[in-house]
C-alpha cells in the first residue's frame, strides 16, 4: 500500500472530523463552546490519527491475503480500535470538563457505546479507504509486471530470432571450409577460419543491444563479404551506399545480412560474378529507407527473397517495430529487390533541418 497516501487521507479525514464535532459543538449550545471543548477537540483526532495508523499497518501487512482472508484476521483489530478510541474520546470528553471545573459527565459505558456506533463508522470508511488504495497499488505493480513480462517476452524472441541467423550463414562457410580442406587448400582455408573468427567477434561485441548503428551493421556485411571473398576465391560485386548523415541511425543487429547472403545465393553466385548487389540507406518521409537489391534476374533460377532469412528478418521486424516497420520485395526484368522502411532515431538530422 502506498502508505504516504494512507497517511494523507487519514490527517484529512480527522480534520474533516474535528470540523464537525466543532460545527455541532457551535449549533447544539448556541454559541460559542468554552476552552475545555476545544481542548477535547484538539485530543480526539490525535489518537484517532495514531489507531487510524495501526489499522492501515495491519492492512498493509496482510495484503498478500485475499480480501475474506484479510479481515477474518483484521475484525479483532477493527472492534479494538473502534472501543479504543471510543473510550479515548469519552476519557478526554470527561478529563478536559474536570480541568476546567466543569460538571463531570457520568455513564462511562453508555458514553463509550454511543461514541463506538460513531465510530464504527468512520474507521470502516478508513478500511474502505485503505483496501481502495491496496488494490490500486496492485494494480499498478500486475501492470508493471505484466510489462515487464512481456518486454522480457519480447527480447527474449528478438534474440532468439537474431541467433538463427548465425547457424544459417556458418553452414554455408562450413561447408566452404570443408571442400577446401578436401582440396588441400589449406591456406586458404585457414584464411576463412581467421576471416570467420573476424565476424563473429563483431557478431558478439554488444550482443544484447537490440538495435546498432547503421556503421556498425555495414561492418558486419563486410566482414561476411571478406568470408566470402575467401570461400569462393573472388570479391563479391556489392555496393554499399550510406550517407554520412545516417552513419548512426538505429537499425537492429544482423537485419542486412542475411538480405545480402539471399542476394549473393540466389543471384550473384548463379550468374558466376555477373550480376551485383546494392545496399542503399536513404530518408522517407521522417522513416528510413533500407534497399538490397540484384542485377541477377537472368540467373536467378530459385525464387530470390523466399529463404529462411528473409522470413526472419520480417518477424523481427515485426517483434521490434510492429506496424511502425515493414518489408516489401519486388522482382522486374533487372532483379529482386528487398526495401525496409522503419522509425528513423539516432541519425544526424537532416541537412538543411537546423537551419529552416
């Protein structure tokens, strides 16, 4: 419970009761009471304060409970504070009248009786008070939890997504490694090995970041490209065209390079070196603009876009960005081409922005 809260409402609800013991006071002797009154009046909110506290400690304590549990063991306590302060109120009722030489008022039980069915009352708008803010506190700590839950939920399949990258590119290079090993190249297959150890260092360094600059996503395809190079004995033709502008705009971690490995695949290395890749980075409207895209069309005998990476790359787009992301592909008589449009953060802004 959030006890500053309790506190302040139980400081408001005495004051407020304080002021209409004085109201009646005023009405009931026509005029204004004398000294000793407002004596009694000063006493009563005080252990009324004081209860108030016990009973919300109590609440508090057992609020774990369910709510019939709560006040099967709570109702003791209840009936306590209520003929406490009942007898409280009667005991300064009658001290302050004999300080100030006024008659004493006899009937100590039916003076607590009648103060008790007051009460009753007010301490059980307390406890209403009290329960009212425990379940509201629980509420916020279930959504706060359930939030978390979900966000914990949600890098949780991020990251899972992310990792079945890496097992798709090394069965390829793996497989590379192999052939060259059986073919007694074995210069260069300890150069793949080294170019392979190169990328999978920078796969590893900030892992557990969701998104990265769009730099360092550019050094990863080029890291991939030097295993190529490596793998097939020739550069891949890929182009890479970034602006300096959006050198650090957030793009999530391995999302270009298995777009360029579908590219290389299913184009590039059917057509022997012919065709090429671009990867371009551009403004749209406030998002930005991610594009691979192959000359490779006269090569591409399987369907280009429609492997295991690209369905990755699209759920976790999804995962990430929601409907704030998309990825479209498109295929005409040049090649197959794969666009990415998602939320533009991190980037310089844009040229001619400040100024205007």
């Amino acid at each position: 419970m959030n006890r500053r809260h309790g506190i302040v409402i139980t400081l408001g609800l005495w004051l407020a009761t304080a002021g209409a013991f004085a109201t009646i006071g005023i009405v009931f002797r026509n005029g204004f009471p004398g000294p000793w009154f407002w004596c009694w009046l000063a006493c009563v909110p005080v252990s009324g304060v004081l209860l108030s506290l016990v009973l919300q400690a109590a609440v508090t304590r057992l609020e774990a409970r369910s709510l019939a549990g709560r006040w099967l063991r709570l109702a003791p306590l209840f009936l306590v504070v209520v003929l406490a302060q009942a007898g409280a109120d009667h005991g300064f009722y009658v001290l302050m009248r004999a300080l100030f030489g006024i008659k004493p008022v006899e009937g100590f039980i039916r003076g607590v009786s009648l103060n008790a069915t007051l009460y009753v009352w007010l301490f059980a708008i307390q406890a209403l008070v009290f329960e009212l803010i425990a379940a509201s506190d629980r509420a916020a700590r279930n959504a706060r939890n359930a939030e978390e839950a979900r966000e914990a939920a949600r890098a949780a399949r991020i990251e899972a997504l992310r990792n079945e990258l890496n097992p798709h590119m090394l069965f390829n290079t793996f497989n590379g490694l192999s052939s060259l090993v059986l073919s007694g190249r074995n210069a260069e297959a300890e150069a793949l090995l080294e170019r392979l150890s190169t990328y999978m260092r920078a796969c590893l360094e900030g892992g557990d970041a969701a998104l990265i600059p769009l730099t360092d996503e550019i050094a990863l395809i080029e890291a991939y490209l030097a295993i190529e190079a490596v793998r097939l004995a020739r550069t891949p033709d890929v182009r890479i065209e970034c602006p300096h502008d959006l050198s650090e705009a957030a793009v999530p971690r391995l999302i270009l390079q298995p777009l360029v490995e579908n590219a290389l695949k299913y184009a590039v290395h059917p057509s022997r070196g012919a065709a090429s890749v671009t990867v371009r980075a551009a403004r749209d409207a406030g998002r930005l603009r991610l594009t691979v895209e192959d000359t490779g069309a006269a090569g591409a005998s399987v369907p280009s876009g429609t492997g295991r990476g690209l369905s990755i790359v699209r759920r976790r787009l999804d995962a990430l960005f929601g409907a704030a992301a998309s990825l479209t592909t498109a295929r005409d008589g040049s090649g197959f081409s794969v666009e990415i449009l998602l939320p533009l953060s991190g980037a310089d802004p844009e040229p001619g922005a400040q100024a205007a």
